[in-house]
C-alpha cells in the first residue's frame, strides 16, 4: 500500500486525518503491503553479442513489471506498433522515476550506487561534506515508500524542522496520550526531547528522537524504534504543517506500485566494489517482507537499510566484452540469465535488390562461430533500419550499405585484431579470386620486390598486405558483391554456363 496510507486517511464526511500510531489505522494495517505480484524474476541478466535487441528487450520488461495491463494491451499489434506504444509508456515510467537507468563501469563505485560523502561548496565559501544517496539507494527507498520522492520530501520536511529548531524557535509537541514535550535541535540526527512535566535540570540532556528511527516509522509505523511515542508525534507534527502531503486515495485499493533500476554494461562495474555489503540484500528471498529478509546498517548514515521485494534489477551485458563465464561469481549466483542471440526471423522476407538479408545474416555468423566463437556473432538489431525502409528498395540499400561499412566491417576489424586473412574468410572474399572486382578486402602482393632480396625461394608470406576497397568504389553498389558473401559459388557457375 501506499505510503501516505500507513500514516493518515481522509473521513469522507469530516475531512479529518487519522495520525501515525492511531489506533485505527494501525489495525487497519496489520497485514503486509499488497504488492502488485509481476511473474519474472526479481533479478535477470539479458546477455548476448552486440546488436541481438538487449536495449529493446530491457524496455519491454520494464513494461510488463510496471504496468502489466498496459503491456497486455500491446499483444496482437503490428511489431513496430508495439514497439512505438511501448517506448512511450516506458518514457512515462522513466519520468515517473519508477524506471531508472545507469551504466556500470570500472571507476564506477559504492559511493555513486549506494551512498557516500560529497563536498559542496557553501555561500562563505567554505566546503562541507554530506551524505548523499545512490541511484541504488533512491529507488530503493522510493519503491520500499511506494511512492517516488517519497524520502526526499521526508528529508526536505526534517531539514525545515531542524531549522527552525536551530533558529530558537520554541516547539511544542503532544504524545498520543495527551503528554505534552518539548522539541529542540541537538544534532543533525536526533532531537532533543523535554517533556512538560518534568524539569530540564532532572533530565540532563533530555531524551532523544533520532531522525533514522523517523523515517523508519515513516515507511512502517509498525517499526520498533527508540522511544516511538515522540518519533511518530513528530511525523504527526510534520503532517498536520503540511510539511508531508496527503493522500486520499481508497487504502484498501492501493498496492504497491512495482520500481526497476536498469544496470547497462553491468559486467563492466567491479561488483564487489559497487555492492560492497549489500549483494546478500539482493536476493529474492532476503527481500524486506520476506520470510529470511535481511538487513544491514550503512556505514555512512549508520541507518538500516533493506531491498524492498517490489525492485526489479535488469542487468544487460555484451558477450563480445566478456564472456559469461567470466562474470562475477557472487553476481552468476542471484541474477537469472536471459540469452539474447541473433534471430533471422526479425529481417524474414526482406530481400533487397536481391540481397536476402536473413540468409546473409546467417553466413556471416556461422563464419564467425567457426573462427572465433558465438559470443561474437552479428545481431539481427543492426538490420532494422533496412526492414523498416524495405518498401522503399533505394533508401534500404542504402541503409544496408552504410550499416555494412560503418557498423559491421569495423566490428570484425575489432574482433579479428586486423586479421584481414579471417576477414576476407567471413565476407567470402577469398572465395572470390576469379573475380577481384567483387572484393571488399583485396589482396596486394609485392613478390617481385622480396624476390630480388630474398630470392624466389620462402618469400610466399611476404610482401602480401590488405586493403579495404574505397568508399567510391563499385563493389559497395554492386549487389551481386554482397550476395556472393553467402553464394561465392553463384558467380563462378554462371561464368561455366
């Protein structure tokens, strides 16, 4: 359920607010958040060579855990439809910050995913250090609330508190039970507590309302805290200010919302590094709510943190940087692995001035998984700008041929270490010595020039180097070139006949 409703219902009639702590609304509330149930798993790893749809496949997961009836709508439309209708509704769940995005990479650490110290610059010009949460930790904290910002406005409300405590202002708060205290600032995570009826002198420093027991109760007012009675009267405080809204929706109604953080390149971050102590938390069944849920204290905050069970983590990961069996182990361990491999299927019947891409596509993989390995295959994504102009032959070739050259020659270049030998294998250029004009990397050879210093003899493997054909040149218009990357013998069998 919602947040706000563990704290304070609006009475139809009398417009009144029921208080954290009441009676009423913590019997309402005995049993455990609704959560709206999602049938994936919690933390899934998309893995694949470059181009096989992982970002797409990303977009529609976040979908069909944030808002399944909208995904369920989308079943039986045409694919670029569906693909249209569901990018919009994930840029929604992006703006909503129930989606959020980020990239992992090697300087990428604790301090950035969870929380750390960062220094800021104050109007005097000295520099302070403050706690500052993660992208972990946020969404975190937004989905265990159900409401995104949730604690932000909880901390920008305490801020306001503890200002105008510091100023000199005199508070004075109630207790459930009609005890009457006094509330003052002792330190950026407590305040002091002085109740009425007793004397400053007897109680020493008074007793005290530490701001992580706040928002503890905030989320859950069944928490068991220091001293509860004074934390949940100043929550009550900061409701009835305004300083935290309320909301008014139907408590029965209200689940919890569902949140995922999309980690891209989550092979590339030193997971160790990035999760420190929290990988454990991760866990379905360590999930606050659950049965074994876990939790630990941050040692910056030094305040208990959990991963509620509505947070979904999306890891993508690109098997021609690291194979999988190179992942961390920790991670192999709690994450579900989705493979994401090349499917023909996606460019079926789109043949262009008699180039079928499918079969093309599929040659050129074979190849590769001959001389290198099927972590380094080509995806079918890199074609699907030519399947979207398919009906426009002119502008799909042209597609194609820039994609060819831009895309994927330079990929091969990188996956070969300029071992032009493999790669005239894989395009069926050395398949096409008849017919040199129908090459995209041509053989040069300097025999003579060995020859006259080495003799005629042992000088075959030298003075042989490779070249890509110019960009000016006829192979990349001419469409018999590219289809002979999967027919080299077509040419040779009209050239009998």
């Amino acid at each position: 359920m919602s947040l706000w409703h563990l704290y304070v219902y609006e009475i139809q009639d009398k417009n009144a607010i029921g208080l954290v702590g009441s009676e009423s609304a913590l019997q309402e509330n005995e049993q455990e958040d609704d959560v709206i149930s999602s049938p994936l798993p919690k933390n899934t790893i998309l893995y694949g060579p470059p181009g096989t749809g992982k970002t797409y496949r990303t977009i529609e997961l976040a979908v069909q855990i944030c808002d399944p009836i909208a995904y369920s709508l989308q079943e039986g439309k045409d694919e670029s439809e569906k693909r249209r209708e569901l990018k919009k509704i994930y840029d929604q769940l992006i703006k909503d910050n129930r989606v959020r995005f980020i990239t992992f990479h090697q300087s990428f650490g604790y301090e950035e995913f969870i929380e750390g110290l960062r220094a800021e610059t104050t109007d005097d010009g000295n520099v302070k250090y403050e706690i500052k949460a993660g992208i972990f930790k946020q969404i975190c904290e937004d989905a265990a609330f159900g409401h995104a910002g949730a604690q932000e406005m909880l901390d920008s409300a305490l801020t306001r508190l503890q200002e105008r405590l510091s100023e000199g202002e005199n508070i004075t708060l109630e207790t459930q039970q009609g005890k009457a205290f006094q509330l003052t600032y002792k330190s950026q995570t407590n305040f002091g507590i002085f109740p009425s009826q007793s004397k400053k002198e007897d109680l020493g420093q008074g007793y005290n309302a530490y701001l992580k027991d706040i928002r503890q109760v905030y989320q859950d007012p069944r928490a068991k805290v220091h001293n509860p009675s004074y934390v949940r009267s100043i929550l009550n405080y900061l409701i009835n200010q305004r300083y935290l809204p309320l909301n008014t929706q139907s408590v029965a109604s209200e689940k919890k919302e569902n949140y995922v953080l999309i980690i891209d390149e989550i092979n590339r971050g030193n997971i160790s590094k990035i999760f420190g102590e929290l990988i454990t938390l991760i866990e379905p069944s360590k999930r606050a709510g659950e049965p074994e849920s876990l939790s630990v204290l941050l040692p910056y905050s030094s305040t208990p943190f959990s991963v509620p069970n509505n947070l979904y983590l999306i890891g993508t990961m690109n098997t021609a940087d690291h194979s999988l069996t190179a992942l961390d182990t920790a991670l192999r361990r709690r994450f579900d692995f989705e493979a994401m491999l090349p499917d023909i299927t996606v460019l079926k019947d789109t043949v262009i001035k008699g180039i079928d891409l499918p079969r093309l596509l599929q040659t050129l993989n074979d190849r590769i998984q001959v001389l290198y390995d099927r972590e380094h295959m080509l995806g079918h994504a890199f074609f699907i700008p030519v399947v979207q102009a398919k009906e426009d032959e002119a502008l799909a070739f042209e597609r194609f041929k820039r994609i060819m050259r831009n895309k994927i020659l330079p990929l091969l270049e990188e996956y070969f270490y300029n071992d032009w030998q493999k790669i005239r294998m894989v395009l069926a250029d050395s398949q096409k010595e008849e017919a040199p004009d129908l090459q995209f990397v041509r053989e040069v050879k300097y025999q003579k020039k060995y020859a006259d210093l080495f003799g005629d003899n042992g000088t075959d493997d030298l003075g042989t180097s490779f070249h890509l054909a110019a960009e000016d040149d006829n192979v990349w218009d001419n469409p018999i070139a590219w289809q002979q990357i999967y027919a080299p013998q077509k040419e040779k069998r009209r050239s009998a006949e």
